[in-house]
C-alpha cells in the first residue's frame, strides 16, 4: 500500500496559507500551524521524489510562488538562532522541563533547507524562487565557509561528536544547544545540495555574479574538498557521513566517493566550466595548482566529467589568459538578511525576554494540545518509510528493535539503555500518554 501524507486539496490548501512570518512571532501558535504544514509538505515531498511520482508539492510551490516564502522562512530561523536563541539560553528565569517546542523551532530550519533540497533539482523551481535565488547563495555560503572554517579550526573526531551526544549529565537547555550543535552540520550539507542545484541552473548575471565574486564560491569549494567536514578517523578508523550517519568505511574503500564529495566536484564543474561563469571569474595559479593536485586518476575514474575539468586547467596552465574584463554593472543585493537584520537591530534582548514569558512558557494543557498535534504530523508509518534504514537507539545511538512500550516513539537496542535513558525520556513519554488518553477520551465522548 503507497504511503501517503497528504492529498492533492490539503497541499494546495496548506501551500496557498504560507506566509511570512517576523522574528517575534517565532513559536507563536500561528507560527506552530504553519510549522506543521511544511513538515507535512516536505515528507511528501520526499516521498514523491523517492518514488518518482507526480511531484506535486513541487508544482504547487513553483504555481503559487511560495519558494521565495520558504527562503524568508529558513533566513528568519537561522536569525533566531544566531541572534535571539543564545540570549535565551543565558536568562535566569528560564529552565523549562519539556523543550520539544523549542526544539521545534529549531529544527525549522533543517525541515525547509529539506524541502528546497527536494525541489530545487528542478530548473522551474529556480526559476520560481526568483530574486531569492540570490538570498539563498548567500545562505549557502555562511553555512558552507562555516562548515569548512570549523573543521578546519577543530578538528573534531567523529568519536568525540559521539561522546558529546551522548552525554547524560546536561540540563535541558545544554540538549537544546547540542541538538542545534548537530543539527547545524545536517543543515550545512544540504545547503551544499542546494547550492550544486543552483549551479546546475545558474543562468543570471546577478546570481552567477555573487557566487563568483562576491563569494569566490569555488575557492570555498577547495576548501571543503581539502578539510573534507564528512569524513574523519575514529580510533584510527576513518568514517565518513553517509546516509545520515556516520560510518566506518573499509580500507579498500578509503578513497570512494561519497555523494557529498560528488556535489562539491559537480558544484565546481559547474562553476568553472560554464562560458558564462569563465567570462566571470578570475582563475590564478595558485588555485589552479590547489585543484589540480585533487584531481586524481582514481577521481575522475569514479566521476568521468572531471577528465574535462582537469583538460580545462591544464589549457589555462600553458594559455595563461588575462584576468576577465571588470565590467559596470548593478549588483542584485540579499534583501531578505539585511531588511530582517534592520528591522531587529538592537532587539535581540527583547524579542528573547517576550518569547520566554509568552511564547515558550506554555501551560500543560497547552503542552498536551502541542503534543497531539504533533503527533499527527510525525506519522509512525510515515516516518518509517522516510528512514532508509533501521531505527537508532535513543541511548546509545546503535541499531534498535524494541520500542518503548508505553509512547512508541523512542526506539532502544537493550532493555539497560532503556533504563538509563529513562530519566530524559519520561517526561515526553508522559505528556504522549496523556495526549492518547485525551484523544480516546474524546472518542468515547463522541467529540
């Protein structure tokens, strides 16, 4: 049976609703319903593109012009978390028990960059998001230069990413920052996604002039092939991030291609192969010599369009030709970044104090009613057939097969995990058990 999670009507329904929302009203209830709509649209947008049928959620966005509404969107989270979701760490009055609504918040960002990775393959999509296109590769480019910037500076072993999740003596606010901590780097990497689409399609002055300079986008890519943010080693093992996870990758196997270095290699070809983009950018020699020194046989072996890129460097190596012409022309700037920055500038505090009080301090019913809907939206089935693979421990993070008996909705691989992970687990345990008690309640009722 085809698994499904919303019809024709409802997306159209939930697509022609969305609307832009400003930095306070982050986590309002209105804000909360738009929420739901875009994790509901996202999963089915997956969903159709896994199965390579009728994208509709797709059609729908580029019909009604709402891409550029989910740009603003992923921009005013990534804000919030800059700008407001510290301060509201530091504040003494705020030590809240269950924090899934903010986690929610939070994970905003991760559910949209999902949802424009999904659909941005498509060249009518690009097309659609019109000026945003522009504000989207300066999103891109934070992520990615913070990406490749933190690696570089840390060096951060994929063991010690594990021992920091796995931390059991955190207060709840501490969770939230290292849930938004690894969220981050999912969010980086599909920024990469959609950053190689864009290039893919990439045929405005103003857009290929930004990446090329205004942000030297190809030399941020050397940088990412060169620290390589998705592989490390682990015990002197070497992992790499696949599939949502990391890996531990044989020794024959040390030098393949992951999908993630694909992107950043076609991002490249893209990038320096295009005529409109050579006409653009000023290649020297020290970038030549950095990315040739990449371009192995065994690379383009595994990515045979590479051969052209290696032939293009080694032409520009003995031409030698003259930097591209500085021509006059009117540079598109981001507005979506600059006009929510004015309109917050020195508010910060503000906004943070006003949400702790009426936003994120929430009564139990409240919490209760939060739940359940939520509960509607993260679909069991659903959500089983978005995962590739099997469930992780919510302990310990290994393979899991046993659920909690009680909710469902935590998975472990051993009943002593269960245990241990108990103290975390129960209070949002309890609030899904009293969200399944009320829903039972009113049917009983007839409601």
């Amino acid at each position: 049976m085809e698994t499904s999670v919303l019809l024709h009507a409802e997306a159209e329904g939930f697509i022609q609703n969305l609307e832009t929302f400003s930095l306070r009203d982050i986590g309002s209830p209105r804000w909360f319903r738009q929420h739901e709509y875009i994790e509901k649209l996202n999963m089915q947008a997956i969903l159709n593109a896994s199965a390579a049928h009728d994208e509709f959620i797709k059609e729908m966005l580029v019909l009604h012009g709402k891409i550029p509404t989910l740009v603003h969107e992923m921009i005013l989270v990534e804000l919030w978390k800059q700008k407001v979701f510290p301060i509201l760490c530091q504040l003494q009055d705020f030590n809240p028990k269950i924090t899934f609504n903010l986690y929610m918040v939070i994970h905003h960002e991760a559910t949209i960059i999902n949802l424009l990775e999904t659909i941005m393959y498509h060249k009518d999509s690009y097309e659609a998001a019109d000026d945003s296109v522009v504000d989207l590769v300066d999103y891109c480019h934070r992520k990615l230069t913070l990406l490749a910037s933190k690696t570089c500076r840390e060096g951060a072993s994929a063991q010690d990413r594990h021992s920091l999740a796995e931390r059991q003596d955190v207060s709840s606010v501490e969770e939230l920052q290292i849930q938004s901590a690894a969220l981050e780097f999912e969010i980086s990497l599909k920024a990469l996604s959609v950053l190689r689409y864009i290039t893919d399609h990439a045929d405005r002055i103003s857009v290929i002039n930004r990446m090329l300079c205004t942000h030297n986008m190809p030399c941020v890519m050397v940088q990412l092939i060169d620290c390589c943010p998705w592989s490390c080693k682990s015990s002197g093992e070497v992992e790499k991030y696949i599939n949502g996870r990391w890996q531990k990758i044989p020794s024959e196997d040390h030098s393949k291609m992951t999908k993630l270095d694909g992107q950043v290699w076609i991002t490249l070809y893209n990038l320096l192969l295009k005529e409109d983009c050579q006409r653009k950018y000023d290649f020297n020699n020290f970038q030549q010599e950095s990315l040739s020194g990449f371009l192995t046989e065994e690379l383009i072996d595994q990515l045979p369009n590479l051969a052209a890129l290696k032939q293009f460097l080694a032409h520009l190596a003995v031409m030698d030709p003259a930097p591209p012409k500085k021509e006059l022309i009117l540079e598109q700037i981001p507005e979506m970044w600059n006009h929510i920055m004015r309109e917050n500038s020195g508010k910060w505090k503000a906004i943070a104090k006003y949400q702790v009080k009426e936003t994120f301090n929430l009564s139990e019913n409240d919490l209760r009613q939060q739940a359940q809907r939520l509960a509607q939206t993260y679909n069991l089935d659903v959500m089983e057939s978005l995962i590739p693979e099997k469930p992780k421990c919510g302990s310990c993070g290994k393979e899991a097969s046993k659920r909690c008996s009680r909710c469902q909705g935590e998975w472990y691989c051993h009943r002593e995990c269960q245990v241990k992970h108990w103290p975390k687990h129960k209070r949002a345990c309890q609030l899904m058990r009293l969200t399944e008690t009320s829903e039972a309640n009113a049917w009983t009722d007839g409601r």
